[in-house]
C-alpha cells in the first residue's frame, strides 16, 4: 500500500505543480495587459479554487497515514467548504 500511496501523492503534487505554474503564466499575462481581463480573471479564481482543493485532499491523506488510517478514504471537498478555511 505505501508504494500506491506515494504514487496517489505524487500525482496530486504534479497537479499542484502545473496549477502553480498556471497561475503564475495567468498572472503574467493579466499584469502584462496581453489577454483579456474578465476571463483571465474568471479562470484564476477557477484556479485558486482547484489549488486549495488538491492541497486540502493532500493534508488529508497525510493526515489519514499519520494517525493510522487509510488515505483512499480521503476524499475532494466541495469549494464551499475548503474556501473557507483560515491559513
């Protein structure tokens, strides 16, 4: 289980990773004026969203492991639910 596990979580951090650089490349080019505003804006936003749900689910299976359990089990929460979360 330990050698799917690592897999699972390195899938998740490579999807972190390309929404990071996503982000950035957004970023860049809002600051930059090279594409238009609104549905820049609108996909970084899109973006940020799926960002903090990857990282949700990752604390999650994490946690899951350190106390025992399986992280399978973990699962994506809503938005709703992990937009509203405190740093």
């Amino acid at each position: 289980m330990a050698g799917h596990e690592a897999e699972v979580e390195q899938e998740i951090l490579e999807r972190i990773t390309e929404m990071i650089s996503e982000e950035h490349d957004l970023r860049d080019r809002l600051s930059a004026r090279l594409v238009d505003e609104r549905t820049e804006h609108a996909r970084l936003v899109r973006l940020e969203t799926e960002l903090d749900q990857c990282w949700d689910l990752l604390r999650q299976r994490r946690a899951r492991v350190a106390a025992g359990g399986d992280p399978d089990e973990a699962q994506a929460r809503p938005a709703s639910q992990v937009e509203h979360y405190l740093s």
